[in-house]
C-alpha cells in the first residue's frame, strides 16, 4: 500500500537540513563561491533521517522518492548558510 505523502514537504525539509546537515551545508557554500565542482550533501538515511520526526520523512522518501525528493531539493534551497 502506497500511501499519500502527506508529511513531507520543503518546510519540513528545510527544518530537517538545518537541524542536522547546517555544518555540511556551509561547507557547500562555501564551494560554491569558490567554484568547486563537487556540491553534493550525503544524507545519513539510518543515523538521521529515520529518527527525524519518528522516521516520517524517511518512509515517505522509501514510498514516493519522487515526490520527496523534489521536496528535499527545494527545502535545501530554502535553508540558510553563511554565505
């Protein structure tokens, strides 16, 4: 059964990234503005993102990855850095 995701969404990423992921955020930033190539986040799915609000996000993700990706992807941009 395949339910409707419900819980996940950019906010409620953007909360998640900033709560556990503000340090490597920076960093990115950081390669950013100085041109690096490589801007990828690595998302430690059992350590951190299933005990993240009881693990919501984390089923939704295995569910819909889609859907939730998408909503990953624009929480990301919302979320704030240094730079």
């Amino acid at each position: 059964m395949v339910l409707n995701t419900v819980f996940s969404c950019p906010e409620e990423w953007q909360e998640f990234f900033e709560s556990y992921y503000q340090d490597e955020i920076n960093k990115i930033a950081y390669k950013i503005q100085s041109g690096e190539k490589d801007q990828s986040l690595n998302i430690d799915f059992l350590n951190d993102l299933v005990i993240y609000r009881e693990g919501k996000l984390a089923e939704e993700l295995l569910e819909n990855p889609d859907e939730v990706l998408k909503h990953a992807q624009h929480g990301l941009l919302k979320t704030d850095n240094i730079y």
